[in-house]
C-alpha cells in the first residue's frame, strides 16, 4: 500500500464525501486511495474478510493494515493523523459544543431518508414537519452558540463536514418532494449555515445533477442499490454515465419510470 491509506467507498456516498472534503480543505487529495465498491453486485470475498463480514462503507484500511469503521470515526481518525491544522475544536469546551450538534445529524440524516423514500402520499406532511422540526432545533442551536455568524465557530469545521454532505443530499428532497425551508425568521440562521457550507469550495465533490439521478430509486423506496420493481437495472449503476442519462420525472408517486425512459437500458 505504499504508505497510503485505503478507503473503500460507494460513489457519492455523503459519508464518503466528508472524508473527501477533509482532504480537500487541507490540500491532501492524494494522502487517501478510494476505491470504489460497486452496490449493485455482491460484495468481493476479499473485502468482506478485512471488515468481518461487515458490509457497510466507507470502511478505511490504514497505512499499517489496520480496519476502521463508521465515518465519524474514520474522519475523527484523518482529522488528527493527517498533515494541516485540525478540523475539530482545540479548546474544550467548543469541542464539546461542537460535538452536541454533530450528534445531531444522526436523527436529521435519518428524517430525510424516510422522507424521500416514503411511499404514501398521506404521509408526506408528517415527514415533512418531521424534518423541519429538526431543522428549528439546529438553527436555535446555531443562534445559542454563534448567533451572527455563519458557521458553528469561525471557520468551516469539524461540523460543517459532517453536515454538509446531508444538506447537499437533500436536493432530491426538493426535487422529488418539493421541500424548502420556510421564509421566515425559524430557519434564518440554519439556512445561512446551510449554503454557506454548500457553497465552500471544499464541498464541490457533487452536484445537483448527480444526486437527483443516482438516487432516483430512494425516491421509488429502494436504497443501497436495491431494484425497484419492474427494472432491471439500479439507478446506481456505474454504465450508462449519470451524466448521459435524462433528469427523472419528479412524480415519485405514480410509478418507476423504465430502465429506457431514465437511460439505464443498454
């Protein structure tokens, strides 16, 4: 391995991105090998060895042959071995403020998921408030900590990488969906936190595009490379290129649209 960590990732993984956004903000792309691991297809033999049987990703084989699991933790760990000043709060106080935001993610990750991948037109409110209501938690956090700035502290830190990969995500919230924050002054500075992360430079490994097509089926209920009914071939797939294919229709409620009609038939 010549020295290199290894990571084994699923293309535009969010939990994959924050790893990718620590490289880039401290100038060390190539301080890390990512090696794609195709979802639609079984997982290799070999792979599986190294992580127990364990097949969630990213997974991170270190320098010395080491495997270490879970993304926070993975980005904790490039966080302090890595060459650069650190992400995560010195002082500890702020390391353990940021910490309380960071273990907010967990729940708002997981109220986005559902709501894109809910199937009931009746249920879509309650997704809806659901994910709002997260969001007002964090901007009231934001406001306690750091009321008049832009992120949690001064600068683009441990949080804002954990987090961003989520908000970019969500696009397909709005596409599929149609979610937005509410203009007003609830979600005032979670919004400014919000696309300020988005748009730092550091964050640039997706696009809008990207995300909207390759997680067509999520739309449709089906995750981590799973087959809608009806298809045969994952929005996932690495062949045709998403960037050949058309945009999806964004009416998730009326049925998958075919292998054909999203580009995906050969």
């Amino acid at each position: 391995m010549a020295g290199k960590h290894v990571v084994y990732h699923i293309p535009v993984c969010p939990f994959s991105q924050r790893l990718e956004i620590l490289l880039a903000l401290r100038g060390l792309d190539d301080a890390v090998e990512f090696r794609v691991v195709d979802i639609t297809k079984p997982r290799d033999p070999e792979l599986l060895a190294k992580t127990r049987g364990t097949t969630a990703l990213p997974v991170l084989e270190t320098s010395g042959g080491a495997i270490i699991k879970e993304s926070l933790v993975i980005l904790r760990y490039l966080d302090e071995v890595l060459e650069g000043q650190a992400l995560r709060r010195s002082a500890p106080l702020e390391h353990a403020i940021e910490a309380m935001l960071i273990a907010r993610e967990g729940p708002f990750t997981m109220a986005g998921y559902l709501y894109v991948m809910n199937q009931d037109p009746g249920r879509r409110e309650e997704h809806r408030d659901k994910l709002l209501g997260l969001y007002r938690d964090i901007d009231g956090f934001l406001m306690e900590h750091n009321p008049d700035g832009t992120y949690l502290f001064d600068d683009f830190g441990l949080a804002e990488a954990v987090f961003t990969p989520m908000f970019k995500r969500f696009w397909f919230l709005g596409y599929y969906e149609g979610f937005e924050l509410p203009d007003d002054n609830a979600y005032a500075r979670v919004r400014v936190w919000s696309e300020a992360c988005m748009l730092h430079p550091a964050t640039k490994q997706v696009s809008e595009e990207e995300i909207v097509k390759l997680y067509y089926d999520y739309a449709l209920g089906a995750g981590n490379g799973a087959l809608v009914a009806g298809r045969a071939v994952s929005s996932f797939a690495f062949e045709p290129k998403w960037q050949n294919r058309p945009w999806p229709a964004r009416d998730k409620y009326s049925g998958t649209a075919s292998d054909a009609e999203l580009g995906l038939a050969g």
